[in-house]
C-alpha cells in the first residue's frame, strides 16, 4: 500500500464530496457550509496529528486502533452531515454557497492540515519499519470506507442529474446512457476515468 495514493485520491474526492456539510441545525447554507468546513479542517488537523504521533510499531499500532475507533466513525458522521444537508438545502443552493463563499482562514488552516497529513503519510510510507501491517489495514480500511462516503455523496448529486464528471456514480451513469447518446467528451472521460 502507498500512503500517498489514499491521501490523494480519497482525501480531495472525500473533501469535495462532503465540504459543505452541515447538522440540519442551520438556517442558512452558508452557516452550515462554514460549520462543517470547521469540522472536516479539524478532522484531517486531528489525524494529522495523530499520523506525527507513528514513530514504531507499538505507536502505529495504536494510531491504526484510533483510526478504527475515531477517524472512520468521525468519517462517517461528516457523510451523515452532507445527506442532512442535502436534504435541508438541496444540492443546487449548496453547490451556489461553496462556488460564492470564501473563507480564507479556514482555507489556510485546511491548506496546512492537509500539507501535515500529506507530509506524515509520506513518512509513513518511507518507512517500512513503522507501517504495520495493522496500520495499513486500518488505512486501507479508512480509504474504502472514503470512497464508499464519496460514491453516496456522488450518488446524492446523480439524484439531481449532475454526478461529477469522472467519479464512480458518474461511470455508472454513463454505463446505463446508451452509448450513441454520449459526446466525444464523455467517450473519452469514460475511457480514461471508467476503464481500467
């Protein structure tokens, strides 16, 4: 397993699958957009800080246990947080608060976070020694679970017609679509995204 490849791949999908999120508790997107962008730059601050924490076995070990045990019901809850406020809002009125608002502040402590939890994932993964095979289950785990999260909340935007171009419910759509109906753009998303 290479660490890089889950935090790229998962992670950004995961974020821009679930940024936006929010409790239902809101009056207004943008309240709840910026709530939940709190939530997920702690979440991936928190994991981050606990990637640092991987020095040998025993502390891999125990971080694959708090990955199993927190990171991916705390996952799981940021997914609970995007369908209760797709429900709340609708995908349209989210998509116009994410497109408009800007939040700077949030936006460099997530920069950071990420470029920590990019950083520590790198070491991780130089270094055989400390990457457990419970670490690596438990990553992997969380990766799936990632992706499982990312295909619902792709499957929320198909709902309305507008999965994201490349994504796994997109290829689904696309399967169903008869191919005489596709443009030579969707042929070739297909082709490269869909295939392999």
């Amino acid at each position: 397993m290479r660490t890089a490849t889950w935090n790229h791949g998962f992670v950004m999908g995961v974020l821009l699958a679930v940024v936006g999120c929010g409790s239902g508790a809101y009056s207004d997107p943008e309240s709840a957009f910026t709530a939940h962008l709190e939530m997920v730059v702690v979440y991936f601050e928190d994991f981050g800080e606990a990637l640092a924490t991987v020095q040998d076995a025993a502390t891999a070990n125990a971080v694959a246990q708090r990955v199993h045990d927190e990171f991916v019901p705390r996952l799981e809850a940021i997914g609970e947080n995007m369908t209760s406020l797709v429900a709340q809002f609708g995908a349209e009125q989210i998509d116009a608060t994410v497109s408009e608002i800007e939040l700077p502040a949030l936006d460099q402590r997530m920069e950071r976070a990420m470029q920590r939890f990019e950083r520590q994932s790198m070491r991780i993964d130089s270094q055989p020694q400390v990457l457990t095979s419970e670490l690596e289950a438990a990553i992997m785990a969380w990766g799936m679970r990632a992706e499982q999260l990312e295909d619902v909340m792709a499957g929320s935007s198909a709902n309305t017609g507008r999965a994201e171009p490349g994504s796994r419910a997109w290829c689904r759509q696309m399967a169903q679509k008869p191919e005489a109906q596709w443009t030579m753009d969707e042929a070739f998303m297909f082709a490269s995204r869909c295939m392999g």
